[in-house]
C-alpha cells in the first residue's frame, strides 16, 4: 500500500513542470553540478588505471599457511563443545 502511495506521489510531480519545480536544488548546489559535469573540469583520479597483482599476496599467504600447519601439529587440541 504505502509504495502505491509513493508511485503516486511520484507521477504527480513528474506530471506537470510546476510539479517539477517545486522541488528545485539550491543554487549553490546547482552551480557545483554545472561544474562537476563540465567536461573541461574533469581530473583523473590518482588511484585510476591502478590494477592490483596478487600473486606476490597468494605466494605469501601459502607460506604462511605451511607455517601455521606446522606450527596446529604440535599445538594441543580441544575437545569440539556441545
């Protein structure tokens, strides 16, 4: 029920361009969206085009894995709780 009032509520203001209007950004943050999407202001970012390599991460989680299955073997084991 209550999204049918939504949909409702939201063809009334898509109806009409007074609708619309009622609801219009301040000025200050019309003005950074203008900037923003301006072509001419866009900076890449540093991190952009960055491609992590994991096998250096895998080789080392391996090793680390061997340690810890060397290490469980002589580690005293409890019993599984109920």
């Amino acid at each position: 029920m209550r999204n049918q009032s939504l949909v409702s509520g939201l063809d009334w203001v898509f109806s009409k361009q007074e609708n619309n209007d009622l609801f219009a950004l301040p000025e200050q943050v019309q003005k950074y969206y203008e900037y923003q999407f301006k072509p001419d202001t866009f900076k890449k970012h540093v991190l952009a085009g960055f491609t992590f390599d994991q096998e250096p991460v895998k080789s080392e989680i391996a090793k680390c894995n061997t340690a810890i299955e060397e290490t469980n073997q002589y580690l005293p084991r409890s019993k599984e709780v109920k």
